[in-house]
C-alpha cells in the first residue's frame, strides 16, 4: 500500500479482530479511491471484506497477514453489526463492491485503462461490454478469465506488462484472489487494484441481483441463499452464528486486555496549562 493509502487507513479506520477496516462514508470513499487511482507511484490493492471473508482471514494466517497490508472496505450487515458490538456503532456505509465497483467508475472523471481477470471467458466478456456501456469514456480489457495456472502466471503478468492499465480488476473468490494479486501484480502492472470477488458474475447478467429493496434493508443475503441454498447454507445458516460468537469473544477479551494494560490503551494529556510551563 502507498503511504497516502496508509495513512488514510490509519487516519480513519476501525478493527475488527484487529484487522483495519476504513470507515468512510459513501461519498468520502469515491473521492479518497478516486485520489489514489490518480497517484502516478506506487500501488493500493482495495479488497472489500464481508462476515465470511473475516472468519476466513481468522484460520489463514497468510491471507490474514496479505488483508492487513490492503486497504479494506466493509462489506454487508455481518460487518456493521461486529462494529456495532467492538465500537458502538454501525459503518456508515456499506462498501460492497458489487454496488461500489459500478459506482466508482462512473465517478471518476478522467479517462482509465482498465483491465479485467476473472471468471469463465463468457462471463468477463459481457462483463466487460456492460461497463463500457456504462462508462464508455474508459477503455475496458479483458486480460484473462480467472481459469489459468495460478502456481505459474507468467502468461498473465507478460499480458499486464505490454497492455500498460491504470486499474486492475480481478474477481477470483476470496481468498484466492488476494493471494494471487500479493504474489503476482506488481506496482508497474496497475497503480489501483480492485479484488471484487463475484462482482463479474452480477455485472454479466449471469447471476441477478436481489430487488433493490431487499438490497436497501441489506438482507441480499437471504435472496442468494434462497436462489442457492445448496451452494450458500454452511456460509450464511452456520456461518452467520460462528462469525457473532467470534465477535462477543473479540469483544471481551479486547476489554480484558484494555483493563489488564491501561497504559497501552490510555494518552494522558497534559492540561493547556501545564504544557505552556513545560514549553
């Protein structure tokens, strides 16, 4: 991550089983990625990180380890009701990237190179015409589906080198996709990485949205697992319980640690007073 993405990280965040999660409103979102999208050094790799994603995270140290160094959106209802129980409060928006992906890139301005990994070839292919027909001031291209020799992408990464992107979007299903983009796409490959899990599947048509008022009341959930329930019931029917056990437990020892190492947790601050005697 660049230091300006770092920062921003730092500057306004907050944990979920201590992994930094941005807080950033909708609007504050499009304008910060925006701004990094701009940057002509260095690289951000945004992944955006739902109730299932952060329980895998919990038993892979490695993709773990590749989150912290990404700068992370939150991702559904699972996500704002840990934050909810860890800090008092819901996030104030909700950045999945099937709703924010579209939505940033009708928001940027400037004209973007933007190149595509993912899915089978039918899929990103018509993934790729709907986006141009959304935002036809881009250039969209479609540099691989996601079916390709992971161990060795030499192929892909030669494509990347001779198509010269700005953006790079890889949907690849967590957590093989951030894994992949760690270990493969360099800074000279695309300054802003974008890892969007399903994102092509829904932008394709090949599999529909929920009514958008289900989608308001954040249920979207409940309407895949009702068109895939066979697929989809470990994650949401057992899944959903493991992840609020977690929660609870993060939640409690985080406030046994609080109290069995105040100082770790507390600035003192000196009274206005005190610090112009000191100066």
């Amino acid at each position: 991550m660049n230091l300006i993405a770092n920062f921003a990280v730092l500057a306004s965040r907050r944990t979920i089983f201590d992994l930094p999660v941005c807080d950033l409103g909708w609007d504050d979102a499009l304008v910060f990625i925006n701004e990094l999208a701009s940057i002509p050094v260095g690289q951000t790799v945004v992944c955006f990180v739902n109730a299932h994603n952060m329980l895998t995270a919990l038993h892979d140290d490695e993709y773990y380890r590749i989150m912290s160094h990404n700068l992370v959106l939150p991702d559904g209802i699972g996500l704002n009701i840990a934050s909810q129980i860890a800090h008092g409060a819901p996030f104030p928006a909700n950045l999945n990237g099937t709703d924010f992906v579209p939505a940033f890139l009708t928001f940027m301005e400037a004209p973007r190179r933007i190149g595509l990994i993912g899915g089978t070839r039918s899929v990103v292919e018509a993934a790729a015409e709907n986006f141009r027909r959304h935002t036809p001031w881009h250039e969209f291209v479609v540099v691989s589906d996601g079916y390709f020799d992971t161990v060795d992408s030499t192929v892909i990464t030669d494509e990347l080198e001779r198509q010269k992107l700005d953006i790079l979007i890889v949907g690849m299903g967590t957590p093989l996709q951030e894994k992949w983009v760690h270990d493969n796409i360099r800074a000279d490959h695309a300054r802003l990485v974008l890892t969007v899990g399903a994102l092509f599947d829904f932008v394709s048509g090949a599999v529909p949205r929920a009514p958008k008022t289900v989608r308001m009341m954040r249920m979207e959930w409940a309407y895949r697992l009702l068109q895939e329930p066979t697929r989809l019931w470990r994650r949401y029917i057992v899944g959903i319980p493991i992840f609020l056990f977690h929660v609870l437990r993060y939640r409690f020892r985080r406030r046994e640690r609080i109290l069995s190492h105040p100082e770790e947790h507390v600035t003192v601050l000196q009274p206005q007073s005190d610090q112009k005697k000191a100066s």
